[in-house]
C-alpha cells in the first residue's frame, strides 16, 4: 500500500538480494497475508465489524468489503508477529 514503510507492510514478502540496486521487491507481506486470508477468517471480520458498528471515517453504516476485511486481517498478522 502507498505511503506504508516497511514495519507497517512488513516489508517486502519475497525480497530481492540479486545484488543490483532496482526497487524491485515485488509484493509486501501485507499484500501476502491479505492473499492468504482464509474466508472463515474474513467472514469473523465482517462479523465483527457488522455487530459492533465499527465504520471507515467515510462510510455512513458499517460496511466492509472482502478486501478490506482481507487487510484488516493482514495488519493483525503483522501486529501479531511484533508480540
């Protein structure tokens, strides 16, 4: 995602040590973990947010897609590999 560093994203999932200098990392773990999610877990994420009305600042009801919910699982994958 724009504007993430690496201890936010977890830096790059397949990191490049080819040598050369290119920013070419490919995806984060972020994007990796966000790939990975199991429904099960994203249908608990959906559950969760729908029964305590938790919103993004712009949506006026609680309302999440399938790919916010993977992400959310992400960033809880990386919060929890800090611990």
């Amino acid at each position: 995602m724009f504007g993430l560093n690496d201890e936010q994203d977890g830096g790059p999932a397949f990191p490049n040590f080819n040598g050369d200098d290119r920013n070419n990392n490919g995806m984060t773990l972020r994007d990796y973990f966000a790939n990975h999610a199991l429904e099960a877990d994203i249908e608990e994420i959906i559950t969760e947010i729908r029964e305590h009305n938790w919103r993004f600042p712009y949506e006026k009801k609680p309302v999440v897609t399938r790919q916010q919910a993977r992400y959310i699982h992400a960033d809880r994958m990386i919060e929890a590999r800090k611990l």
